[in-house]
C-alpha cells in the first residue's frame, strides 16, 4: 500500500514542546501535520495486525541539510489506528531523501511481512 502525504514533513524537533512545569504537549504545527496525515490515509478501510515492513521517501521542497533520522516520528504515530494498530509494528524501514521544489511530499509505502 502506498500513502502520499502532501508537503514537507515536519521534524521530530517540532512534535513536542514542554510546558514550564516539564509536562510534554503538541506544538500545534505537529497537530496540523498529523491531520494531513490522517487525510492522506482515508482511503484504508483496515489496519494491519502483523508486523509490517515501510519505504519512506522524503521529497523536500529545498535543499537544507537535514537529519533523515528526525522526520519519522509525526506519520508513525499518525498512522497508528488506521494503517497499524501500533508503530510498534514495523520491524523494518527503508529511508531516503530527495528534492521536488514544486511538489514536496512523504512517499510511505507499506506492506505486511508474513
């Protein structure tokens, strides 16, 4: 199965934010993303149950350095319920970064391993 998520990911570093007590809460940019994410899964009418096995293709709109390793954590946690029960379940990943100026976007792909 394949999920296209419009726009440019958002980083690990912008899911939470502290309160001045400590406690952890969304940063309203992360709520917003995970909206997008959940709108570009609709289409899936069942959760995987076994363990699943992803593809993710980052296309970002410019060409800033990023750690590849800090996009992950806003879709997983989006997909959890709709694509998976938990994103537990992946025991496997393949990363990957590009460029699309006109048309950045997260490319997951996903498929149950047996």
């Amino acid at each position: 199965m394949k999920i296209i998520i419009p726009g440019n990911p958002i980083s690990v570093n912008h899911y939470t934010a502290n309160t001045k007590f400590g406690r952890k809460y969304l940063t309203k940019k992360a709520k917003e993303y995970q909206k997008v994410v959940k709108e570009s899964s609709k289409h899936i009418t069942e959760p995987f149950t076994g363990d699943v096995q992803v593809k993710v293709i980052y296309y970002f709109g410019d060409k800033r350095r990023r750690d590849l390793l800090n996009y992950d954590k806003v879709w997983a946690d989006s997909f959890e319920g709709i694509v998976y029960l938990d994103d537990k379940q992946i025991i496997k990943a393949t990363l990957e970064k590009k460029y699309d100026k006109e048309n950045p976007r997260t490319e997951v792909e996903i498929w149950q391993i047996y």
